[in-house]
C-alpha cells in the first residue's frame, strides 16, 4: 500500500471512487436518500469524550472519530487505507518529495457560513502547528503553507514526509471555520464544514455528544443519517449493556464481554490495529548489560508460547507474530511471521552462549489490565532462567518517564501505522520507544531511503523491519483483534489500522 497518489482527479470521488457499493454495506457508499440523509438515527458507544472541539486537538484511532462528524478533511482515507479526495480534489509533490501541491474543492463553505478556501487551509495549518495538540507532529515537516490562488495551496516541506498524505486524511487535515479558529468557543461548539452540526442543547460534557445533519452539505454521499449521536461509556461492561439494550447500535468490546453481545444477536466486525509484546529499549546495554548482547534478546524472543498466551488471555481473539509492523502497513515481510517459534531450549542455549547461564533480570513496569499477561510471562520467562520484576504502575507522567529512560524494557500495546509512523513512534532515534536512540549507520541508510523513497516508501520499510526482527529490537508476542460490535439496525465496515471505524463506515442497514 502506498502512502498517498501522486496526484488523484475529483472525478474518482463524486462517481463513484469514494464510494463503496452501499449493498455491500460499505460505510462510503451512497446514501439511500439521494436528496438528503436517510431519517434514521445512529448511536454509538465510545470510550471517552473529546477534550476539546478545536480541530487541532484532534487526536486519532478513537479520538479522531467525533471529529470526523462535523469536520471534513482535505483528504479521505477509505476503509482499505486508500487515499482519496475530499476537500483537496488533487495533490502532486514535486520531483524531490518537498513541495506538496492541493487542489481544492470549490463552493464549500463551513456551518458558519465562511467560505473554504486556500486561506482557510492556511490558518487551519498554522494554526494546528502552534496549538500544541496531541498530533502536532503530524505538521512537523511542514515549514511553510503558501497560498498560490483561491483554489491551490502549496506545503513546503523542511525535509520529505511520506505520511504527510496519510496525515492530511487524520487530525492534520481537518478543517475549521478560519472565523472561529482560535476563538473560546470553538473548544465547546465545532464548527466545520463536515455533514453534522452539534446539537449543544442536548449534548452533556462527558455524557452525550449529539450532532444533526448538516442542511445543503457539500457531499450528500457522506451523510447517511437524520442524528449521530455519541453516548460516553468508559467502561466495557456499561458499553456492553448499552448495546445488549439498544441504547447504543454499536461499540468496542473485549473477547469476554463480546460473548454477551455475540449471544444477544450483534455481529462482529474485527481488524488488527495494535500488536503487543516487550519492547527492548536499552540495547546498547546502558542500564541493562545483558540487553546488549543480541543473543539475549533472541533468546527472550524464543522463551514464550505465544498460541498459547493469546487463547488464555485474548481467548484466541489476535495473531501470533514476531515482527512489528502490521500486515497491511506494505512493510510486512511473510517469512518474518514465525521466525521465533516457542523454543525454550534454545532460550536456555542462547542466554549460556552469552554467558547467563545462571540466569539474568528483567525490570518491567505494570499497566492496568496487563496483570494477566504480565503474570504469565513471568513464569514463562523463570522456566529459561530470566527473572521478571514487575514495578510500580506507570502513572501520569508515563511519556516522559520514557524519554528519560526510566524503563529499560516494557509490556506495551503499539499502533500498527503506516510504516514512515511506526518508524517514527519506535524505530528512529527521535521514536519515544526507542528512548536510548539505538541506531546504526546500516539502519540510518535503510530509514532514509524510506523517507525519500515516495511511492515505494512501504516496500522500502521492508528492509527496515527485517533489520529490527534479526537484531531482536522487540519481543512481539501477538496482533490483537479489535472486536467492534453492532447491531442489524446499521451496516458497518471496519477500518484499516483503526479500532473503531470512520464515521463515514456506517449506513442504515436496507
């Protein structure tokens, strides 16, 4: 999968290119009612209420969603990862990858009545890089923002980006009323150009979010319903009551509580976002010399059944793996999915080469809800003579107990990105999970064809994976399914690399 088109024509969009077949209940589809949305309503359980309504607090996976109700993007990622127009109805980069050029959709205007325009995308992007937003970074690259003519903005960009079209279809490319941007209020009432307006009298912080359809919206295709409406439920036992009852038509469970909603009728819609596993920082031996030695890590590697750990913790709901990019992120590689098999004596042999026969230690910190999985670790680990010590619970102050090397090691649940993200969140030596900046000049030559490599940046990931599974940089133990449940009232398609689904994914069912 490529990380954005060169260049994309309008006419793939309002045709037919944005649009999955509504009968094969693509969320992208058409609306049943070709004059406006169908007067049915749709109510989701989700796990948290937004922190604030300005496009540049937008955060992604869960967090982007909301958003996605009221703000359009300038592009349109589909369920499959495909990059398509949306307020941007093309872009080209230049020869060298560090001039990005948007065409623009005319006639729209945002719910304020301010019309979108090259200026409008200027003071959005300026914007969202001095917000301080949780996805600031998104725009790192981005050093200036030229408006050409009404219609064309060019990015200009400090160093090439190859997830920078991939970002402009996440919290990066939401786009604000210029009017309102900046205002206070705007952290309370969003005001977009997107198919939904907020219904602030019955919306409650924390509580409920309630949005109408948007009167003489731009592109009835993305406007399915009369009302979308966002019920806050924290915890997975409430969600689970909330659809079983009908008081939510879909939401995110667990293996467990899915049982539940499996036997009350709901279906199940699942992909693969996160893998899970031990994250080997300190390889250069810093605080842990025993993590230096390359042996030890393979040797942590073969020291743990996997299969077995994801049926008595995930109840099988995952995929064993031992590397750490996902399977649709173009930089999977098929011969690196097994390539540590559970092979206790070859721990054992391993850790004598190395010269810890009589055993080493691991220092981990505890998170809630990985106890479970920590525990059988732990003795998995004792029987090839490791010594697990499970600390404190990380706090507050995890990110920058990371940064600062607190942690040696640790259990985490990582995004599977694109592959320039995931290079950037756990490979590069700017990574917060690579806090001790472990590199080589091998790798660097790998990571920077990457980032100049445009098109074919995914297949150049390749190279990058297979070096950080040979030299044992993590011990990834499974791909974990997210279990997104509905009931028959709606169809739903799942979205790669997210949890829950773009607000575009859902329809009444027929």
């Amino acid at each position: 999968m490529k990380f954005g088109p060169k260049k994309v024509l309008m006419a793939g969009l309002l045709a037919a290119g944005l649009a999955l077949s509504a009968c094969s209940g693509g969320a992208t589809g058409g609306s049943s009612n070709a004059g406006g949305p169908a007067t049915t309503a749709l109510t989701l359980g989700t796990l948290q209420d937004v922190r604030s309504w300005d496009p540049a607090q937008a955060h992604v996976g869960h967090g982007l969603q909301p958003y996605q109700a009221v703000y359009d993007s300038l592009i349109l990622r589909q369920p499959d990862g495909k990059l398509v127009p949306m307020l941007a109805t093309e872009w080209t980069y230049n020869a060298d990858q560090t001039a990005l050029t948007l065409k623009l959709h005319d006639g729209v205007t945002f719910s304020d009545g301010a019309a979108f325009d090259a200026d409008a995308v200027k003071a959005n992007m300026d914007h969202f890089k001095k917000a301080n937003g949780p996805q600031m970074s998104q725009l790192a690259s981005v050093q200036d923002v030229k408006v050409v003519d009404k219609s064309t903005v060019e990015l200009d960009l400090s160093v090439p980006d190859p997830a920078l079209t991939y970002f402009l279809s996440q919290a990066a490319g939401l786009m604000g009323s210029p009017k309102a941007l900046e205002t206070e209020g705007i952290k309370t009432e969003p005001v977009g150009s997107g198919p939904y307006v907020m219904d602030k009298a019955s919306s409650v912080k924390d509580s409920v979010s309630v949005f109408n359809a948007r009167d003489g919206y731009w592109n009835k295709d993305l406007q399915k319903f009369s009302k979308v409406t966002f019920k806050i439920l924290a915890d997975v036992t409430a969600r689970t009551n909330a659809l079983v009852s009908g008081q939510v038509d879909a939401t995110l469970l667990d293996p467990k509580n899915g049982k539940q909603a499996e036997g009350a009728g709901m279906k199940l819609e699942t992909n693969q976002v996160d893998w899970q596993g031990l994250l080997l920082m300190d390889r250069d031996g810093t605080k842990n010399p025993a993590l230096k030695d390359l042996r030890v890590r393979q040797a942590l590697n073969y020291a743990f059944d996997r299969k077995t750990m994801l049926d008595q913790i995930l109840l099988g709901q995952g995929t064993v793996t031992s590397q750490p990019f996902g399977k649709e992120s173009g930089a999977w590689v098929e011969s690196l999915e097994n390539k540590y098999n559970y092979d206790p004596a070859k721990a054992k042999s391993l850790l004598k080469e190395a010269g810890y026969e009589t055993g080493m230690t691991l220092d981990v910190p505890s998170f809630p809800g990985f106890e479970p999985i920590l525990a059988v670790m732990k003795q998995q680990l004792s029987d090839v003579g490791v010594t697990l010590n499970v600390g404190a619970a990380v706090m507050n102050t995890f990110t920058a107990d990371v940064a600062a090397q607190k942690f040696t090691s640790m259990y985490f649940s990582l995004f599977q990105g694109e592959p320039w993200v995931a290079i950037n969140q756990m490979i590069n030596t700017n990574a917060l999970y690579n806090p001790f900046k472990s590199t080589s000049p091998e790798l660097k030559a790998m990571i920077d064809a990457v980032q100049t490599g445009g098109d074919n940046s995914s297949k150049l990931a390749q190279k990058v994976n297979e070096y950080v599974v040979d030299e044992a940089w993590f011990v990834p133990l499974y791909r974990v399914n997210q279990m997104y449940y509905h009931n028959n009232k709606i169809t739903v398609t799942p979205q790669i690399q997210m949890a829950v689904p773009a607000i575009y994914n859902y329809a009444p069912a027929k």
